[in-house]
C-alpha cells in the first residue's frame, strides 16, 4: 500500500535522497546538501511501510518550489512517483497564499511533468552537473 504524507523524519529523506542523487546520479554531497531542509515541508512515500521516496517544498511568497524529488528504482514505473507529485501539488495548494507551483526538472523528465500538468519555462541550465529546465503550474 502506498502512503504518502508530511514528515518530520528529514533522516530518512535525506538518506532517500542520498542513494538517488549522490551514489546513483553522482550528485556531490555539496550539492545535495544545504541549509533549507529546517524550513521545508518534507514529504515522505512509503509502500508497504517501506521508505521508497520523498519531495521537498518551499515556500516562497506565492510560489510553492517542489524539489528533491526522489523516487527509489525498485519503485519507478510503479506510479509512486506521480502520486508523490499529486501529493506535492495538493499539500501546495493547502498553504495560504500560495498560488503557484515550481520545480527545476531534469530535462529527460520534462515529459513526466507536463503529463502531471506544469508547463516548462525559461531556458535549460546545469544544476549540479545535469541538465535542468524550470516548469510551472498554476494552482
């Protein structure tokens, strides 16, 4: 069963997002690592009680920013993935003011998210190594 919901356990995001981005995709520790996680909403996807993804959200005046989106690969092509999206954007439009979802997508994942509803914006750019393009999605 898939559960995905708030969470208060940054370890095990953390520890998600570091078998994803550091030793999967290569992503320095320095670049993955940063001082917002203490501000985030963090959001946490298990099946069957298993940890298996998590996303990140800031909040920035009427933007909602959904980040370090991490899905493990035994879980990809499941659908957890786009349920932990889904969760994102609906835990967005939860919070007052904001109006606005964006992420920076890797750029071979611009066609998951614009089936999920965002539309890409503004150029390509390198972040952390990997090709990124902003999307967007009114809320």
């Amino acid at each position: 069963m898939i559960d995905i919901r708030p969470t208060q356990d940054i370890a095990t995001c953390r520890m998600l997002r570091r078998k994803v981005f550091i030793e999967e995709q290569g992503v320095s520790e320095a670049d993955e690592i940063d001082d917002k996680d203490d501000d985030a909403i963090h959001l946490l996807a298990t099946v069957d009680g298993v940890p298996m993804g998590s996303a990140r959200l800031l909040l920035m005046g009427q933007t909602g920013k959904i980040g370090r989106v991490c899905v493990l690969p035994a879980a990809r092509g499941t659908g957890l993935g786009a349920a932990l999206m889904r969760a994102a954007v609906q835990e967005l439009r939860r919070q007052p003011g904001v109006t606005q979802a964006k992420l920076g997508a890797q750029t071979h994942a611009l066609g998951f998210y614009e089936r999920l509803g965002f539309t890409a914006q503004g150029p390509i750019y390198d972040d952390a190594g990997i090709p990124h393009r902003d999307m967007v999605m009114g809320l």
